[in-house]
C-alpha cells in the first residue's frame, strides 16, 4: 500500500512541547507536513503556540482558515490539502471515503471540477 494515498486524521499527533514563535511555527510546520500542509487549532495550541498567536499567524496570512479550526499553513495549497482539512475538521476517526478515497486511490478519474470531500 502507498504511504502518499493514506488520509486519516491523526489525533493529538504534537507529542513534543514547543516553545513560541519561531520554534513553535517549526513544530507546527513538521505536523503540517505530515498533514498535507493543514494543522489544527488544537493541534497548535498543543505544541505551545497561544490562541492570541495563533490570530496574529491568521491575519499576517502564515495560517489560512480552510474550515473552522483547521487551517492550511502558507499561500500554496499541497495535493490532497482539501481533502485532509475535511477529514481533520470531522474529527477523531474520520477518514476520506465514497468518491474521494475512489479518486484518492485512482480507482476513479479525478473529476472535472473542485467537488467537496466526502469524510465518514
């Protein structure tokens, strides 16, 4: 099986305590890496970053808002980024399902337009 086709949220995954600032958008970069590019508020706020950093990170545009609560970490959005904020927006236990894992796993062509993920 492909490590790159796998989407699944991962809950709680900063095992590390982080300081703030640069170190702090260090960690969080690491996680979001793993993660398609998206993090969660709460995934922030674990690895030591505060709710008033995280606000300024989301006004100087280092955060964008992709749901409520996840967000994508920088301008450019990675392959797959849609589909994983969706799944981290549902919550522990989600997965990537229907249509989208089909496509995920090319069991399907990629549809013509943007189609919102489907998550069970």
């Amino acid at each position: 099986m492909d490590g790159k086709a796998r989407i699944r949220h991962v809950p709680g995954d900063a095992r590390e305590v982080f300081g703030s600032g640069a170190e702090g958008e260090r960690a969080a970069a690491r996680l979001a890496s793993r993660q398609h590019g998206v993090i969660t508020r709460q995934q922030l706020l674990s690895i030591g970053l505060s709710g008033d950093q995280i606000d300024k990170r989301i006004k100087a545009g280092w955060l964008v808002a992709m749901h409520r609560g996840v967000y994508l970490i920088g301008a450019v959005v990675p392959p797959h980024a849609h589909e994983m904020a969706a799944v981290l927006a549902c919550g522990n236990g989600s997965v990537l399902s229907h249509r989208s894992a089909a496509v995920l796993w090319l069991l399907l062509p990629p549809p013509r337009q943007p189609q919102v993920p489907e998550v069970t």
